[in-house]
C-alpha cells in the first residue's frame, strides 16, 4: 500500500466525479514513481470471460469442473484446488476454454486483482466462473504475470473500485491499471531476467506440489500393496466399543474412518500408535493479552521478537505460506529444530510442518500443537508429519476430531490415528521427498540458462529446500520489481 496516495490537489473534474466529496480518502491513487508505464490494456491482445452456469448445475462428481475465484490465492501462484475452489460441473453446461500451461488467469469479481497461471495439461477439463478471465498477453507473459502478482497492481485495482458493495467487482477497470517497464539500455534483458524470475518460481511451487503428490503415492502405495487378511465389511459400533472411547461426538464409527482402520490394520507389518512410536506433544502458548500482555505483531523481521507459525500460514504441503513476527515483553516457550508443528483447531486442522530449520526464536499459539520425538532423528519426525498430511487428505484427522466450523483435534484424540508400522527403509525414503538437501548444477548461471538450471536443481530437493528455494527467488524479484517501479537502473548479476 505504500504506493497508494492522497494528492496533493485536485481538478474541478475530480471534484465533480466524487460528487463534490471533500473527504481526502475518496481520492486516493497509486502514484508510480516511474513514468515508464503501459496500460493493461495495451499488453494484451485480448481476453476470454467465464460464465456462470448456475448452482444447480454442480455434481457430487464429475468428469468436468468449474474454477471459482476463491481459486486465485495471494499467496499462491498456481491454481488451489482446496476448500471448494473447484466444483464438480455438470458436463451438459461445461463452455470448453481449452484452459492450456502458462494461461494467466485474473479475478475481476469478489476476490478482486488476485491472479494465477494454469500448470500442466491438467486442466483442459475445466471452464471459468463468469468472475475470473484468461488474459492473452502480447508481451512475455511472464513479465506481465509478475507485475500482476505485486501489491502494486492490486492497489491500484482495489482504489479505482467502487466501495461499498457486498461484493466487489473491478469490470474491466482492471485494463486501466499501468504495468511499470524499465528504462535503461539493457531493458531488454532486465525484462527477461524479471520473466525468468518469475518462471522460475512456478516451475519451484509446481516441483512442491509434485513433491507432496510424491509422499501421498508412495503411502498409497505401500499401504494398499501389502494387505493381508479378510476384506473390510463395515459393522455399526458395539456396546463395548462405546465403553471403550465413552465417544459419540465423532467419526469413528463412520464407514470411511472404520475403512481406512481396517486397511491399516491389516498392513503386511502391522499397525502402531503415535504414542507407542515415542511422540510427545505440548500446546503452543495462549497469546491472549490477559496471559501475556500487551504485544505487537509484525510481516517483518524485528530484532528480538518471536517469529510466530501460526497454523492458519502452514500450507497443505508443509511450509509456511506466510511470515510474522511477535513482539512480547514475556518470554515464551519456542519450537526448535525438529520439532513438528499440528494444528488443531478449524479448518486448519491436521495442516502441520517440520522445522528443519528453526529460527533462534520462534513459538506458535495455542491452536498449535508441537509434537517431537525425543532422540530421534529428524527424518522420523518428517515420515510422522508426512503420515499426518496423508490422514488429513483422506478425512481421517476431520472424523477422530470434533465440533463444528472446522472443529476440534484435542491431543488426547491422537492415539486414535491410526499409523501403519512402515519399514525403516520405507519410512527414510518418505521422509527424503519432504527434506533432501543437494548441491545446485555445476555450471555457471546464466539469463539464457536460467529456469533450465533451477529446473535440474529442483529435480534433487526436497519440498523443505524447493520452499527455502521460492522464497529466495520472490525476495529477488520483489527487490528488481522494486527498482523498476522507482526508475532506477537493474544491475544484472549475470
């Protein structure tokens, strides 16, 4: 928002568009330090407009979906599939987009500004809401893509749209915001280095995703390729079992929990227990100022504060979608390397990642559980948290919790999961796809060279360095973004 400004004086013109308003903030806009600019509008060559069939038209499921705007993340820059951002369609009213790799796709309805590029050939099945368009660029896309993704372009979105609707919608103002180019005599390059930036962190967070579908394989894999004994028939639960939990708030007599059980245990090794296998869990400290005090937050780094991992920023596939920090004059109890972070509470719950690197300072709060295994290895931590990713995804963590809106994972509810006795082998293998460390290619980096050289680097980590990787890469960008919008010169570092 740094760019978003009140000018200093205003045109009778203005005056009479805002109904001769003399509140300051009705005239608000981005100033761009750089009078190198071009409009959206004359970056494309055109654009393609979703439709909305109608609610009565989503299935349970289907051959063909309908991508919604909640689809777009800031945080993302591919599709997210999750919390019902694709539906089901029915395939009589599905309108063919032929949706191909390297489309960008724009929210200009409810979400406004957001944005994200189709990845793969996956997608060909799926059409748009009438809230989202695929954009034709007539520059590099990349480029573009990048500088849609910056603050920048959202800002200036967001101060030309009306406000007071429920639900926001940008039309087409979205074609009148200004994409800053740079102006120097190598501007050719430094577009291209800016491109291949940004090519590189999709191919990066394309590589995270393939690397959890990885873990989520082999699981399957092993789990249901070494079954032994009767096939699964469900049984409604007996008096005994009762008893037993003194549970009626749950899912744990529901056919899918008593299916998914029964797979585990009836695995070739057989079946243990999160407690059994040595894992020790404590909650994360209670934030609230009637505990600790007054406090203050932050999205950058202070000197001497908690960096704070909250589970509402931990991402299905195990990093952390943002960062913040806590200041608090109480000194709190911190997570350490090798220590895994659960959350347990809403619709974050089961989400979970593994320090492989901690910060000196670093706690979560209260809807994080911190699980660890004392003298064990970090790896053994990582299988469990892959383990607990592969419960999440297949509903096992939603039935052993409670309560509605997301509900409730109490650590007294952990020995409930059911965890398969994996071969050391097995479990080491697992845990490589989520933390393996390897050397960058040998060769000299280059502007010609470059998404093909983090395309081989990425072929050999795992999704802890892939994330460290991402994150190395937007800090670049965003700081030759930075320069472009200032006017200032881009030193290449090739």
């Amino acid at each position: 928002m740094k760019h978003l400004r009140v000018p200093r004086q205003i045109t009778l013109a203005d005056l009479k568009t805002k109904d001769a308003s003399w509140s300051a903030g009705m005239y608000r806009r981005v100033e761009i330090p750089t009078s190198h600019t071009r409009r959206i509008a004359e970056l494309i060559a055109g654009y393609d407009k979703g439709s909305d069939p109608g609610s009565m038209y989503y299935l349970e499921k289907s051959t063909h979906y309908f991508i919604r705007t909640k689809s777009l993340q800031a945080n993302s820059y591919l599709i997210s599939p999750r919390g019902g951002a694709i539906t089901p369609l029915n395939p009589r009213v599905f309108e063919n987009m032929a949706l191909t790799d390297g489309d960008i796709l724009l929210s200009k309805d409810s979400n406004v500004g957001e944005c994200a590029m189709v990845d793969g050939v996956a997608w060909r099945n799926h059409t748009l809401s009438g809230g989202v368009v695929r954009l034709r660029p007539s520059i590099n896309r990349h480029y573009l893509f990048a500088f849609l993704k910056h603050e920048l372009f959202k800002t200036e979105l967001l101060s030309m749209v009306p406000r007071g609707a429920t639900i926001a919608h940008a039309n087409e103002l979205w074609l009148d915001c200004h994409i800053p180019f740079p102006a120097q005599r190598d501007a050719d390059d430094v577009i291209a280095y800016v491109a291949a930036l940004t090519e590189a962190a999709v191919e990066t967070e394309t590589a995270i995703r393939a690397q959890n579908d990885k873990i989520n394989a082999q699981i399957e894999g092993e789990l249901t390729g070494n079954q032994t004994g009767d096939a699964f028939r469900y049984s409604h639960p007996t008096l005994g079992e009762l008893r037993s939990t003194l549970r009626l708030d749950t899912g744990l007599y529901c056919r899918g929990f008593r299916a998914f059980q029964h797979s585990v245990n009836n695995y070739l090794h057989g079946a243990t227990t999160l407690s059994a296998m040595g894992v020790r869990s404590r909650r994360g400290p209670n934030l609230a100022v009637s505990v600790i005090g007054n406090s203050l937050y932050s999205e950058t780094y202070k000197p001497g504060w908690y960096e704070l991992i909250r589970p509402v920023n931990i991402s299905e596939y195990g990093t952390l979608s943002s960062r913040e920090w806590l200041g608090s004059p109480k000194k709190l109890p911190t997570v350490n390397r090798g220590d895994l972070i659960l959350g347990c509470e809403g619709f974050e719950k089961g989400r979970s990642l593994v320090l492989v690197d901690a910060p000196d300072r670093c706690t979560t709060n209260f809807h994080g559980t911190v699980l660890f295994c004392p003298n064990a290895e970090i790896w053994q931590t990582i299988f469990v948290r892959c383990f607990l990713a592969y419960l999440r995804e297949h509903g096992v963590i939603d039935w052993v919790g409670v309560g509605g809106s997301g509900g409730h994972m109490s650590p007294d509810y952990f020995d409930y999961l059911p965890f398969p006795r994996f071969p050391y082998d097995i479990r080491e293998h697992i845990a490589r796809l989520y933390h393996q460390p390897t050397a960058p290619p040998k060769r000299n980096l280059t502007l010609e060279n470059f998404v093909a050289w983090h395309r081989e680097w990425n072929e050999g980590l795992g999704i802890w360095e892939l994330d460290v990787k991402l994150k190395t890469l937007q800090r670049t960008l965003t700081d030759v973004q930075e320069q472009i919008i200032e006017g200032r010169t881009v030193k290449l570092p090739f």
